[in-house]
C-alpha cells in the first residue's frame, strides 16, 4: 500500500468517532499504530489531559518496559508536556547532544529516553482552536530526526483526532465520551494484566495477546477494556454478543 493512501485512510478512519460503537481507547491506539508505520518511528503513544490539567499515559501502544517508563517520565518533563503546555510542536533535536539544562523539565527524560534506545522525539499538540487536551509522542531510533513534513502531518493526524473525540462529544452531550475518556486514563492496567493472562495460556508472545484481543474486540464491538477484563477473570475472550447483533467485518490486515 502507497503511503498516499495509508495517510488517507488514516483521516478516514480519524474520523469514524460517531459510531455508536466507538471505543475510545481502541481509536488513540489506532492513530499510534499508524503514525509508527506511516512516519518510521520506533515508539508513538498519546497522552491525554482529560479531564483535568495533568497528563496521563492511558491508550496501550503495545509498550515494552523501557517504553513504559519514559512514558512515566514523559507525564511530567519532555516534548508531551512541553508540546501540551505551550500547543505547539515539538522537536528538540538529537537527544545523544541534548543537555539536561538547556531544557526545563528534561533532566529526567532526556538520559532515560537515550538509555531506551531512542535518538530523536517530538511531539505535537491534541488541539482544537483553544483547547489542547493532550499530546502525541513520537520517538525516533534512527541517525536522522523526523522530517518537517512528516511532523507537520503527524500535527494534521492530532488536530483530526481532536476534532472527532471532542465532535462526538458534542454530539453524545458528553457523557458517553466523558466516561470512556475517563476509563481510558485507568484503562492501561487492566489491558496489560489481560495481555500477560492471554499470552501465558496461548503461549504466544505479548503482541500477539495483544493483537488477538483487539481484533476481537472490533469484530465484534466490544470495548477493548472489556475484553481484557474478561480475560483476566476467566483466561478465555469473552463470547461474542448473540447472532442478532450485526458484527464488524473482518479487518483487512493493513488496519492490524
């Protein structure tokens, strides 16, 4: 597939947030799994200010554990924080010559996010005229930064997003997106404690677990929180909901 029309199916699918099945933690996952591919970053993740002013890691981004924690770090100094506070872009440069003291914030971050492997990382706001409710990270492994234009787009893919969540806000008066925006801040454990339930009892590897889950979830609209949730307690994915109800179509396996 070109990357002309992976870009296009990316706003396509930024924009389906007004189905009545529309699981929030599912549609941040999608826009790091695109932005991965799309851009050659090795690490993408969105955090989320909603509500309140403080950030938060909530949508799974398939993390490993050095992802994990320069996510934690991320919350409260680097590009995330720095791309929130001020909505605009951010791209420092080459990590291995940063200095901790040129940027407030950054002594954490700076020497973890080097030790994990990555070179370069920027980030750009979740934002829509005034309000700015999180940020999009994007962490390069590579000898060269992001281009411009790609964090120029990867800033069009966050303005898209923040469009449909806040339109489908608007739309559902709030309460069914406030609900799952807030779900979505608590939602990380139960995911990962599901992957390790599913992957010990299949034997496969995490991303596996993880891909198999999803996949199951879309296909037949259940939230990703859900299906976790039954896997932790049974060790099985939940049954699907009863013949009546229409299921998704099976994806196509550039949407994995």
């Amino acid at each position: 597939m070109s990357r002309e029309r992976k870009i296009a199916e990316t706003f396509v699918e930024l924009a389906g947030t007004l189905v009545a099945d529309f699981d929030v933690i599912d549609f941040l996952h999608q826009l790091t799994v695109r932005c991965r591919d799309i851009f050659a970053v090795a690490d993408a993740a969105v955090l989320l200010a909603y509500p309140g002013p403080q950030l938060y890691s909530p949508a799974p981004c398939d993390p490993g554990p050095a992802l994990s924690k320069v996510l934690e770090l991320a919350l409260t100094g680097g590009p995330a924080l720095d791309a929130y506070r001020t909505s605009a872009a951010v791209s420092p440069g080459n990590l291995a010559h940063a200095h901790a003291h040129e940027r407030a914030g950054w002594q954490d971050f700076t020497p973890l996010a080097r030790e994990a492997g990555y070179t370069y990382a920027s980030a750009v706001p979740l934002r829509l005229r005034e309000e700015t409710i999180g940020s999009l990270l994007l962490l390069r492994a590579t000898d060269s930064p992001l281009p411009a234009d790609d964090l120029a787009m990867a800033q069009a893919f966050a303005d898209a997003a923040t469009i449909g969540l806040l339109h489908a806000r608007s739309v559902r008066h709030g309460e069914t997106l406030d609900s799952q925006l807030s779900a979505a801040l608590h939602s990380r454990v139960t995911i990962e404690q599901g992957k390790g339930f599913f992957a010990a009892r299949g034997n496969i590897s995490l991303d596996d677990a993880f891909t198999a889950m999803r996949r199951h979830a879309r296909r037949h609209r259940l939230l990703l929180t859900d299906v976790a949730r039954h896997v932790v307690e049974t060790g099985s994915l939940p049954e699907p909901p009863s013949a009546a109800s229409p299921c998704c179509p099976a994806e196509d396996a550039s949407n994995e």
